[in-house]
C-alpha cells in the first residue's frame, strides 16, 4: 500500500517523504512542480536508497487523480499541494482559493470515487485570526485571517469538518503548523524558495551566505521583550515525524493539532542565535511593520504529544546549524545541481 503525497517535491513535503521511506512506508509524489523540483525527489532516493514513483501534474486534475489512484493501492493522503505566498494572496486571490480550496475539494471528491477515506491536511497557525490569546489551543475558534491564503487554510478546514460529519468513513488530521525552518542534517534537502524569499529564516540565511546585502525586521517597537516579533519556529524533521504519527493515529471524524514547540522567540533573538552558531555576521536595520503581522504567537503543543505521542526534539540550535549546512552546501538551492 502506498501513501500518496501531493506536494512532495516541495519543502515540508519533501522531508515527510524520506522520514515516511525511513519508517517502512511507500510512497507516491504528485507535484505540479510550481514551487517544487524534481531534483529534491532524486536527492531524497540518494538518501533512502529507495525510489520514489512521481507524478507531474496538477492535484486540480480529476482524471489525473483517478490514474493515481487506480495505478497505486492508495492507503491514506498526505496533502501539502497548494500555494503559501502571504502577500502574494492578496494580489491573486483567485489564484490561492483555485489552488488551495479547489485543489482540496477536487483531490478528497477523487478521493471519494477511489474509496480512500485516509487524510492528513497541511493547515496553519494562521486559522487562528488575529486576536487569539497565546499559546494557541486547538480547541479556540477558527477565525477569519487577514489573509486569502490564511482563508483558504480555514475554508478547506471547514469544509472537510463538513466533508467528516456528512460521511463516517473519511478520516482526517488537520495539522496546524507554526514556523517550520531547518533542513535534513544531510544538507542535502531543505527550503528552496523562488526569488527573494518572504519568510525569516531563508532570509537571514541568504544574507549569511551573501546573496541578500541585509535583512530589514519588520517593527521594533512590538509590546514585546526587545519591541520584535515573537513566533513558535519549528524543525521541519519534527514536523515531518508528526506527519508519520498521524497517520499512525488517523481515525473516524476530524482531528486537529498544534505542531509547534510552545517556545517564543524574537526575530532579534534568532538573527544573534544565527550570528552565534554560525559565525557569519548576519547585517540588519529596522524597517516598518510588515502589513497583516502578528506581535507574538506559539503553540500549546501538548495535544498532539498526548494523542500522536509526538514532541519536538529539535531545539533552536539544531534548526540553525541545518538551515546553515544546507545552505552552505547548496548557496543556489537545487539550481547548482
Ligand atoms: P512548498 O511551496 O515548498 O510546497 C508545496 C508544493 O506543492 C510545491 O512543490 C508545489 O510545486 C506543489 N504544488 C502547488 N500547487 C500545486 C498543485 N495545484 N498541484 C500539484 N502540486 C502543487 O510549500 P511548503 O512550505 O512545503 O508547504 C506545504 C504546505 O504546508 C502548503 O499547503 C502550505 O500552505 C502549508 N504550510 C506551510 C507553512 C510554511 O511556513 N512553509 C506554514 C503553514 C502551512
Ligand atoms: C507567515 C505568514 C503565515 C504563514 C507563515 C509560514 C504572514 C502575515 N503570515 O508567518 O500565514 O503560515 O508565514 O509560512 O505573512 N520578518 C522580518 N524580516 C523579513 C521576514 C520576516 O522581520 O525579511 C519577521 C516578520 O515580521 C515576522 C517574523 O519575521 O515577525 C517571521 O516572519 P515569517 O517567516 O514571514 O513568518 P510569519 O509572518 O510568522
């Protein structure tokens, strides 16, 4: 039986892909490749040793899907397929609700055809909304973002508590992700993304490397300890084992979980963290508030360790030393290969 992973040539896919080939399972990769690349799929069969079946093409593609499913002995779908540009989203809306809630509503309808009831859903700290109290629980309401990407985290986790309650049969985790940063300890794999990047860590790492001149924090006059934002950053090899106990734990109706750590910490405390272990110089000034940020949010991460059975091992320190070797090692993402 496989397990089918749409998105898996991409960041958190690709890392859940080999934590999935080193615990004995198959796998299957359906990736349209628009923020993807192939290369990550070769370097992660280098690894495992194992190879792994890919499909190019689009999650949105019915008759695609139907292929999938009736060439592979599907038993459960992982689905990180879609689009995760903050900004991006407000420009092109359509664009994010096509990818994020068509490409939803179309996989879990294939889905249904196939008799495959299995899924485990790549969601968002974001559903929280703007006014959540920290540390966020799973059990607060799911709120309007300021985002359309934010939206169609909440609308596709709506819809498949919907989906869940229309039919018995289907069997869903939603996982909240917080921060995810790092990279495998192999160097081999890790985030890759196009042009200049929007989130922190690939930022701060591209300016060590020297591809960024500086890096400009966003507000540093935040209610918070050094007047900068404070977020819950997450090893993606903890998020990938998450994703594999899921699975393990996937049962009748909809479960939802936190995947963080439930430590904050400061954009200032993590480009000194990166200066420290690293030591590259990392050069930063203050700028304006990013439109839509949050002063501070984390995780209360202790449902998913009681119920998965799950923690994150991996402190700050690990997540900056793989971020590093992985850059280091690839200063042109998968491009130089
Ligand atoms: P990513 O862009 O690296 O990976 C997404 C992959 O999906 C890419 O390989 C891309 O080519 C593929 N894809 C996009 N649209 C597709 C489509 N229509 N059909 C087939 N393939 C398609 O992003 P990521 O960081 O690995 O995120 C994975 C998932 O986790 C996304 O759904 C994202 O919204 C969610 N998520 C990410 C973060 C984060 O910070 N990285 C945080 C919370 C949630
Ligand atoms: C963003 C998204 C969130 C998404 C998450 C993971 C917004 C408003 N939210 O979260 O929906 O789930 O990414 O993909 O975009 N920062 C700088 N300078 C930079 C980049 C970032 O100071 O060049 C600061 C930001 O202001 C923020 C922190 O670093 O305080 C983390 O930023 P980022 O990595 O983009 O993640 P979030 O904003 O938390």
């Amino acid at each position: 039986m496989f397990i089918l992973v749409t998105g898996g040539a991409g960041y958190i896919g690709s890392h859940t892909v080999l934590e999935l080939l080193e615990t004995g399972h198959k796998v299957v990769v359906l990736d349209n490749l628009v923020n993807g690349s192939y290369e990550s799929i070769r370097r992660i069969e280098k690894i495992s040793g194992k190879s792994v079946p890919f499909v190019e093409g689009d999650v949105r593609d019915r008759d695609l899907l139907s292929k999938i499913f009736l060439n592979y002995q599907i038993e459960a779908v992982i689905h990180f397929a879609g689009l995760k540009a903050v900004g991006e989203s407000v420009v092109t809306p359509l664009a994010y609700y096509d990818a994020n809630v068509v490409g939803s509503l179309v996989l879990c309808q294939a889905m249904a055809d196939a008799g495959v009831y299995s899924l485990v859903f790549s969601s968002s700290a974001t559903v929280y909304g703007p006014h959540a109290p920290v540390p966020y629980v799973e059990d607060m309401p799911r709120a309007w973002t300021t985002s359309p990407y934010g939206n169609s985290k909440s609308i596709v986790e709506q819809m498949l508590e919907e989906l869940s309650q229309s039919d018995p049969r289907w069997r869903i985790v939603l996982l909240r992700y917080f921060n995810p940063v790092g990279a495998h300890p192999t160097g081999l794999i890790g985030e890759d993304p196009r042009g200049v990047p929007n989130n922190l860590m690939p930022f701060i790492s591209q300016v060590a490397i020297g591809r960024i001149p500086e890096l400009t924090i966003y507000g540093n006059n935040y209610p918070t300890k050094d007047g900068t934002c404070i977020r819950d950053y997450i090893h993606v090899m903890d998020l990938a084992s998450g994703h594999v106990l899921s699975l393990k734990a996937l049962r009748n109706g909809v479960n939802t979980y936190n995947l963080g750590t439930g430590e904050g910490i400061s954009v200032l405390q993590l480009v000194k963290t990166f200066e420290n272990i690293t030591g590259q110089s990392v050069p930063y000034r203050f700028g304006p508030r990013r439109e839509g940020d949050l002063a501070a949010f984390w995780a209360d991460p202790s449902q998913a360790q009681r119920k998965l059975g799950w923690c994150s091992g991996r402190g700050i320190e690990e997540m900056v030393k793989d971020t590093w070797r992985w850059q280091k090692n690839n200063p042109n993402g998968y491009d130089a290969s």
